[in-house]
C-alpha cells in the first residue's frame, strides 16, 4: 500500500510539473505574441524599452515563482498529495456507496 501511494504521489508530482511548465511555456509564447503584435505601433524607443522591460520583469518573475512552486511541491510532495489523494479516495467511496444505494433503491421501486 505504502509503494502504492507513493507511485500515485510520483504521478500526481508529473502531472503538474508537466502543467506548470506548459502553462510558463504558454505564458512566454504569449508575452512574445503580444510584444511583436503591438511593436510596430510604438514609435517611441523610450516607449520600446519600458515594454520590453516590462516584459521581461513579468516573465523572470513568473519564471521564478513557478521554478520555486515545484522545488517547494518535490521537498513537500508527501505530505501535499498525501492528503489530495485521501480527500479523492473518500470522494469515489462515497460517491461508489451512492450509486450502490441508488441502484438497490431502484431494484426495490421495480419489485413493487
């Protein structure tokens, strides 16, 4: 059980390391989308330097909070998904145990 767990923590880890890097990814392809999509309308070099500027302050410091999100999830992970998948493992039993009560009450409303 206790490897189980761990294999489930390790995928769950992936997953959304997976995630957050696409989703930095995106976040650069989008900045640079925008920056070469609106850089033809400013004429302005001051104007220029004060996107790019903006730009790049934006990307380092989303780089570096999602860069620092998953040391803190691989140091923690234990604990972190631990307790996801406890909540997700009560939630199906539950939600299991419902449908068995629906079903056995739909076995007694087709007996009467």
């Amino acid at each position: 059980m206790a490897s189980d767990l761990h294999s489930r923590i390790d995928t769950m880890f992936r997953r959304d390391r997976f995630m957050a890097l696409c989703l930095l990814v995106l976040l650069w392809f989008t900045i640079a989308f925008v920056y070469f999509a609106t850089d033809r309308f400013v004429t302005d070099s001051y104007v220029r330097a004060a996107l790019v500027g903006g730009a790049v302050v934006v990307v380092f410091f989303n780089t570096a909070s999602i860069v620092a999100m998953i040391r803190h999830y691989m140091h923690d992970k234990f604990h972190i998904y631990s307790l996801d998948i406890q909540h997700l493992d009560r939630h199906r039993e539950r939600a299991t145990q419902a449908q068995r009560e629906a079903k056995k009450g739909d076995a007694v409303t087709a007996r009467t």
